[in-house]
C-alpha cells in the first residue's frame, strides 16, 4: 500500500460487506413474503422488510464509494490522506446512525419513528427510498460534506488526475442531487419531480461518473495500459452518460402529471443510455486485451470485467426493456421494474465495489499484490454464485413481469391484480431460490477473506 | 477497394463520439418522421410559420465556418500557424453568428407565445433545434480551446491531431444541420 492513509478504507468496506449481508437477508424474507404473505407476520411485515432492504443497499454502496475513494484518492494524488482521523470519525458517525435507523424501521411503527425523530419540523419521510428520519438525512448531509471535503483537499494538496477529478465530480453530484430529498412539496406532480432528481440522477447519471473513475482506477493497476488511453475512454464514456441520462429522467415522467413532451424526451433519451455501458463493456475488455502486464490478482480483473458486462444487461438492455413510453403504459411498476432494478444495481454498483474491495482489501491487508491461489478461487466461486444467481434472479422476475403485463393489463379480459399474483406464484418461488443461491456465493466471498489467508501470494508465474 | 494505411484525422476517441452523437441525431430524426407521418397537416401547417430566411442564414452561417476550420487545417499543414490561427478565429466568429440568428429566432417564436406544449411540431423543433444548439456551444467550447492551443505554439505539420479532433467534431455540428433543416423547416 503506498500510503499508510489508504488503510482508513478497510472500516468502510468490513461495513459495507456486513450491512450487504443484511440486505440479503431481508431480500429473501420479503421473497418469501410473496407467495407466504404472513412470513414474520407482524414482526417483519413486507412493507418494513422492503424498506429495510433498500436502506440498506444504499447505505453500504455508500460506504463502499466512501472506502473505494479513500483507497483510490491518496494513490492518485500521491499524497497521503488530509485527514485520517476525519475518516475514521465520519465512518463512525455514519454506521451508529445508519444502525439506529434500521433499528428504527425495525423497532417501532414507521408513524412513531417520524415521531420520535421530529419529522413534523421539518417533513421529509415517507417516500420510497427516502424513508429515512430527517435527522438521518442531516446527519447523511454530514458526512458527506466532511468526507467531500477529505477528499477534496486530498486531491488539491497532491495530483490532480483525470480518475480522481471525475470521481470528485461524481461524489459532488452526490451530495448535492441528495438535498432534494429534503424538499417535499404538498403537490404530488412536484413532489414526484424531484424526488427523482436524487432517485435517477444518482443512479443513472452522478453515480455512473463513480462506477467509470473506479473502473478506471482499477484497469490502469491491472491492466498496466497507458492512463492517456484510459482517461480518453473515460471522457467519451461520461459525456453519453450526461447526454443521455440527465434528459433521460423523463422516462419517469410519463405517467405522473408533467406535459406531454416528456415522454418524446424521455423515451429518446432514455433509449441511448444503453450506450454509455455498451462503450464501457468494449473498453473494459479492450483494455484487459491490450494488457501489459499480467496482475496476479486475478480475481480483481475478474470482477472488472463483470461490472461491464453485468451493468450494461442491467442497466442498459433490461432498462431498455421498458424505457419507451409506448411500451411503459403497460409495464410500468410490474415485476419488470423489479428484474432492471435487481440486475442493474447488482451489475452496476454492487460489482463495481466489490471490484474496488477485491483489487485494494488484499493490498490493505498486507499483501504485495494479490490473495493466495486458493482465496482467490473461492472469491470466484462467490462471483460467478452470486452473478449466475442474480441472472436467474433478473430472468425469472422478467418472466414474472411479462406475464403480469399481459394478465392484468394487455388481454382484452384483464385479471385484477391478486389473481394475477396468483398465476405467477411459481415465478416468485423459483427467484426465492435462486436468491438462496445468491446467499451462498455470498458465504463464500466473505470466507474468500479467511480461507488461505496463510498461504502465500499468488505471483505471475 | 480499400487503401491500406488511410489518414484517420484526429483522434479515434473523436470519432466514437461522433458516431454516438450521430446516432442520438439519427434516432431524433426517425422519430420525428415517424411522428410527421401520423400528422401530416398539423406538421406542415406549423412548419409554414417557421422563418425559413433565418435558417437558411444560418445553414449558409454554418457551413462556411465549416471552410474555415478546414482551411485553419490545411494552412497548419504547410505550419502556417498564423493562417491557422486566423481561420480558426474566422470559424468560431461564424458559430457564435450562428448562435445569435438562432437566439433571435427563438425569441420571435416565443413572442408568439408558442412553447414546448404548444403542439407535436413545435415540441420536435424546438427540442431538436435547442439540443443541436448545445452541440454548437460544445464545439464552440472545442474549437475555443484548440484556436489557444495553436495560438500558443501547440500544434505544427507534424503535430495537429488536436486540431484535427475539433475540426472532426466542428464538421459533425455542421452535418447535423444540414440535415436538420431541410428535415424541418423545408420538406412538405
């Protein structure tokens, strides 16, 4: 590790895998709830289960682009932290809150939490995904600015390098499209509005910036090709993601009350965001081709690869799928929606974390380079368990979604909504287990960490 | 047949670019004819109150810029910089021309009280024109750049990929419109 600094990242990736496994745990609580509606009746009830689920995805990718910088920045800018204290507060400041709130949503009725925590001073809960006490949200405002401000002044006391600038960038989007969740208009066509302004213009635009700066990162270590050559890629791939995924907000503004251009925007747009990944699968491979020297951390180059390929199915073709508005008004909030959000987050930002943990965590944890042979096996056991899992994960929820459109909305006789449910129960079931396949591969990758930690390092023979 | 080692002007990433580009253009186009097609009258009717006088200026306003840029090129090729210089100035003095005739345009539009929702027409000229004026103000911002750089010393015969990657990108602008405006102001 060339600066001891980097180390503060270790803290945010243990959270961020622990607060995974609890995600997945309650994913497949909330699958069984589908077919067996009183699964933990009322102790977990689904609603709750969802909501813990979601949190909790967004919060450890959180912690995991937190990590990821506090990893990549000091290498880039050849300088060692700002502020490791700084780090190390801010990390636990933001565990101790995220916990309680989860504890929160489990604990109490959702309507004494907003209680408790005063939201009636300055209303913010009670819309998907931004569920969060406010209190939580000011203290999330926090931390970001705190950590904005480690990594900023990290980057301007060393190296300014394209990688680290677009990753700033993306970061700064983050924090700045988060403050729309603090506005929350009593006009519902508003509210909507701009509740996506932080929901897509995370995912589908700021984030995206992230995603291609650590993939970046991580190719220019693996893959020994000239950073010009990178960089160059890296311009041209985050000019179609803004081009096409800031308009492409309005795929979400077909059906909520915004004029009627939106949905020629949003279908125009929103169809060429497949581009941005397309381009990151070729480069990605190109550059793994192109490849001066041979890495031993295999495992990293594996799991690079795999975000490309996986966040352009997910994202860009299983969200193309239902992005034109033609084809929305009879898909929209169907299993569909359930395939492209699982695929895509999984692709995207799940893979491109646990890319960032497999290259660095070897390296923080005293390694030259890599992990023994035999970590590394499991680490791509647990990759291609979980990813293989999460396609039949995607397959069969599209499967699900495609026989609901045509049940319940395109049949000249439609069914109504429980009935439907019904008929594809056997869907459901089938996603059940293969997220317990899911879970698996996730045993498996955090034994990776433990099993042959002893042997020693895999070299480039 | 193919000749082996052809010239690629500029940088290849460019031209991923453009490519892009062109496609986010081509499937606005389709659409738009896809649309024109199920409503005839209404796009024609609409079309007649366009100002057909402004967009031609504007067409010829482009295009010669578009000389301009290949002749900065050529006069970088015999390293005459200050030629070059002076046709980039030339180049980007015709875009910003082309940026106020369309701003005058728009205003007289919008005096009309006519907007995004006024109907199918006006929404596809008004998106496609507006997002093909941003491609002008990026290749303003391109050319601005390559024009200090060469200003500077930073390009000779031998060295002037970077002008060729503005010039490549300046060109696409400049074929865009060409397309777009017989597409919407003249065809019936």
């Amino acid at each position: 590790m060339p600066y001891k600094s980097q180390a503060v990242a270790k803290y945010y990736f243990v959270a961020a895998i622990a607060l995974f496994v609890g995600q997945i745990l309650f994913g497949l609580v909330m699958g069984l709830q589908y077919v067996m509606g009183d699964f933990l009746f009322p102790e977990i009830p689904f609603n709750v289960a969802r909501m813990v689920h979601t949190n909790l995805l967004i919060v450890w990718l959180l912690f995991g682009f937190m990590g990821a910088s506090y990893y990549l920045v000091p290498e880039e800018a050849e300088t060692e932290l700002y502020s490791p204290m700084l780090a190390l507060g801010l990390f636990w400041i933001f565990l101790i809150a995220g916990a309680l709130t989860i504890l929160g949503y489990l604990l109490v009725p959702y309507a004494t939490l907003a209680e408790i925590t005063m939201n009636d001073l300055l209303p913010t809960m009670g819309r998907e995904f931004l569920e969060q006490p406010t209190i939580t949200k000011i203290g999330i405002v926090i931390v970001a600015l705190g950590f904005l401000f480690n990594i900023g002044m990290t980057v301007l006391k060393g190296k300014k390098t394209v990688v680290s600038l677009v990753l700033l960038m993306g970061l700064t989007g983050l924090a700045v499209f988060f403050l729309f969740s603090f506005y929350n208009p009593t006009n519902l066509v508003l509210d909507k509005y701009f509740w996506w302004w932080v929901v897509h213009l995370w995912v589908e635009g700021v984030w995206e910036l992230i995603l291609g700066a650590i993939l970046a990162f991580v190719l220019i270590k693996v893959t020994g090709v000239d950073r010009e050559i990178i960089e160059k890629w890296l311009y041209i791939i985050i000019a179609m993601t803004l081009i096409t995924g800031i308009i492409g907000t309005g795929h979400h503004y077909y059906w909520i009350g915004t004029p009627d251009y939106w949905s020629w925007w949003g279908s125009i747009f929103s169809a060429l965001e497949p581009i941005p990944f397309f381009l990151m699968v070729v480069y990605a491979f190109t550059m793994v081709y192109k490849r001066r020297r041979e890495h031993p951390n295999k495992a990293a180059t594996l799991w690079a690869l795999g975000t490309a390929v996986m966040a352009f199915l997910g994202a860009g073709v299983w969200g193309f799928l239902h992005t034109l508005a033609p084809v929305n008004y009879y898909t929209h909030g169907t299993q569909l929606t359930a395939a492209h959000g699982h695929m895509a987050f999984y692709g995207a930002y799940v893979m491109i974390v646990l890319t960032m943990i497999s290259y660095a965590m070897p390296i923080i944890r005293g390694r030259a380079a890599a992990n023994s042979e035999r970590s590394q096996l499991w680490e791509m056991w647990s990759f291609w368990l979980m990813t293989v899992s999460m396609v039949f994960i995607t397959l069969f929820l599209t499967a699900a979604g495609v026989l609901q459109t045509w049940l319940q909305r395109y049949t000249d006789a439609p069914l109504d909504f429980m009935t439907t449910q019904s008929k594809i129960e056997i869907f459901y079931w089938l996603r059940e287990g293969a997220g317990a396949v899911f879970l698996i591969g996730l045993i498996v990758y955090i034994a990776s960490f433990f099993v042959g930690s002893k042997d020693e390092e895999r070299t480039v023979s | 047949m193919l000749k082996k080692n052809i010239h690629l002007p500029g940088d290849l990433a460019i031209w991923i670019f453009i490519f892009a580009e062109l496609l986010v253009f081509a499937i606005f186009f389709i659409v738009y004819a896809v649309a024109k097609n199920q409503h005839p009258e209404l796009f024609l009717l609409s079309q007649k109150s366009l100002d057909k006088t402004s967009g031609t200026l504007n067409t010829i306003t482009l295009i010669t810029s578009s000389y301009f840029v290949a002749l900065s090129v050529l006069a970088m090729q015999e390293n005459k910089v200050k030629q070059s210089v002076r046709w980039l100035l030339a180049a980007i003095v015709c875009g910003i021309g082309f940026l106020v005739i369309k701003s005058i345009e728009y205003q007289h539009i919008f005096s009309q009280g006519i907007g995004l929702d006024s109907n199918l027409f006006y929404m596809f000229y008004l998106s496609l024109t507006a997002f093909h004026f941003m491609h002008v103000v990026m290749g303003l911002i391109i050319l601005s750049a390559v024009t200090v750089k060469a200003y500077n010393g930073g390009y000779n015969s031998q060295s002037m990929v970077g002008i060729e990657t503005g010039a490549s990108y300046w060109h696409m602008v400049d074929l865009v419109w060409i397309i777009l405006f017989p597409l919407v102001y003249i065809l019936p």
